[in-house]
C-alpha cells in the first residue's frame, strides 16, 4: 500500500536523522551561541592568566616556515598568498638584521607565547579544514608546530597550558562537526521540502572525494558507522525509485498529497503548518474521520499502479465537499501560506 510504503519511509528517514546526529555528537557539540561563548571565556581566561612575559623559543614554527619554499618566478594566487604569510611570521619569529651586504642571521630569540597563540588561533579561523590541500594545506604545518611549540611552554605552566588545550580542542572539535554538517546534511537535505534526499545523501558519502574529507574529520569507529549509514543510504535511495508514482493529471497528484500528508503526519497536517492552517482544525479533523473519504483512500492505496482516475475523482470531489476546496485549490492555499510564513513543507 502506497501510505504504509509512505509511513516506512518517513520511519526510516527519522531513523537516519538520528543516526547522523549520534554521529555529529561523537566528533563534537553544535556550534551554538552557548557553545561559542563558551569558547571565547575559555580564550579570554587563557589571555588573562598568562603572564605577561611569557616567553618561549619558537624552534618548530620557525623550522615549519623554513621548509616551505617555491623556485616558481610566477606563483599562482594560493602560492603568493602562502609566501606572503610565510613571510610575515618568519619577520616576527625569526627576525634578521638587513645590512648592505644581506641579510644576517641571528641566534633564535624567544617570542611571546600569547602572540604565538594568537596566530595559531588566527590560522584555525583562515585554513578551510575540510577543503584546503595542496599548497593550502601547507598551513596546518605551520599551525602544528605553533601547537608544538606552546605545548613546550606548557610544560612550565601545566595550568595555564590545560586551560588552553580545553579552549582549543573545544574550537577544533566544534568545527569539525561543522565541516562534517557540510559533507552530509547540507548535501543530503532537500531544501524545498525539508526532506531528507537518499540518493544526494548517498552520494556525499560515497562520493571517493569526500570519503577522503570525511576521513580527515572523525575517527575510525565513526567513520565505520558513516559508511554503514552510506550504505542504507544507496539502498534506500534505489527504493525510493521504486515507490508507486501514479501518473496523470494535477488533480490526482494534488489528491495524494492531501491524502499522504493526512496519514504520514496528520498532527503538521491539521495544525498551523498543514491544511488546518487553511481549513481550520474542526473541518479538517471532519476530513480524516470522514467514511467516504476513508473508503476512497484506502481504494486508491490498495491499488495504487492503476489509472484510478474514478476514483480520485471521487476523492476530489469528498475533499470539496467538506471542505469548499477542491485538492489543486487546497494545496495551492497550503504552499502560498508556507511561503507567507516561510516555514518548510511537512515530511
């Protein structure tokens, strides 16, 4: 029948948002106004108890940046803006003195850890961690040996050093799941209609491209219930292909979805979000509970691959007379108010 096809699916669909969201939690919390403040007092506390002269010798920064270089005379966007950066943090960390016969090299100083801390939290922000590679990528050397280097400074202040391995490793994890929201649900949601999409869902996920990304992001385990979920992902999707679709007129498609979204999530439905919106509750309550209507409905689900034109004429008729509507009017009222309201169509 094609409403227990339609209920099964809007079952599994619940199932599957669960799934991604048990997965979301394990690479780390929403990014959330809560979340973010959090985040920035962690910061805040880091800033105010370091001591002010805080200082340590930056001997893998400094080392990082030496190993990037380019023989190229004509660098393509990426590479100048790499150089440019390099460039920069080799003047503040390892500084030489100009003389007119070049530059000389002096003994590695100390620099400030709360401005070596600074700039690994600058990098976090401009390294776009689920898409950067090739020389892009270059950048999370340089980020890795700043976290080297203040993890050496950590060792004389084990306290200060906690407070910000928690501020960091809370931003790194909060943006991890971000990047991994952006493979899967923003890729596998159809927008019109709220509803998630197997087949795209399907396709980010085995898509061999963003299989490498997503690696990047979580850990085995989870990465292995990914793929599972990848899986039912393809299989849903080839299913879906499969459910009943009678053809013909706007008047029956407009008739099963009144029909549909009465049986799938009859509560959106006679709310503010569905036909009651339209209707009122009371005349659209009257139409679920009415005989006929449920007669016919339970006719056209029962055979739902035959040309039933009688019968969803009889449908559309029932559905006017109940409700002044005829089912293209009803859903037209329903989609303009949607828009009205911006809300999203009802799964």
């Amino acid at each position: 029948m094609v409403l227990r096809l339609l209920n099964k699916y809007a079952t599994t669909e619940e199932q599957t948002r669960k799934a991604l969201e048990d997965i979301y939690e394990k690479v780390g919390p929403a990014k959330t106004p809560e979340i973010e403040a959090r985040i920035a007092n962690l910061y805040d506390q880091r800033v105010r108890t370091l001591p002010e002269e805080a200082m340590v010798k930056p001997a893998n920064t400094v080392k990082a940046l030496g190993k990037i270089k380019t023989d190229s005379a004509l660098l393509s966007p990426d590479e100048k803006n790499l150089i440019d950066s390099v460039q920069t943090l080799q003047k503040e960390f390892n500084p030489k003195i100009a003389t007119s016969y070049g530059d000389i090299n002096i003994p590695l100083q100390g620099a400030k850890v709360n401005k070596l801390a600074d700039t690994k939290r600058r990098l976090n922000t401009i390294i776009k961690w689920e898409k950067d590679e090739g020389v892009k990528n270059q950048r999370r050397n340089i980020q890795k040996a700043l976290a080297d280097d203040i993890a050496q400074y950590g060792k004389e202040n084990p306290e200060w050093y906690k407070t910000f391995s928690e501020a960091d490793n809370l931003y790194g994890s909060v943006a991890k799941r971000e990047n991994l929201e952006n493979l899967l649900s923003n890729k596998g949601t159809n927008y019109a209609s709220g509803n998630l999409s197997y087949n795209a869902l399907s396709k980010a996920i085995n898509n061999p491209k963003n299989t490498k990304l997503i690696k990047k992001q979580v850990g085995p385990e989870t990465f292995k219930k990914i793929e599972n979920l990848g899986i039912v992902a393809r299989a849903m999707a080839q299913k879906a292909q499969r459910i009943p679709n009678p053809s013909g007129t706007a008047m029956t498609a407009a008739t099963l979805g009144i029909v549909s979204s009465l049986y799938v999530n009859p509560i959106a439905t006679l709310s503010g979000s569905g036909i009651g919106a339209v209707i009122g509750a009371r005349v659209a309550t009257q139409l679920l509970t009415d005989k006929k209507f449920l007669d016919f409905a339970t006719k056209l689900a029962e055979t739902p691959n035959k040309q039933n034109i009688a019968t969803y004429m009889a449908l559309n008729k029932r559905i006017k007379d109940i409700t002044g509507y005829s089912a293209i009017a009803l859903n037209k009222a329903v989609s303009e108010r949607r828009i009205e309201n911006n809300e999203e169509e009802v799964e």
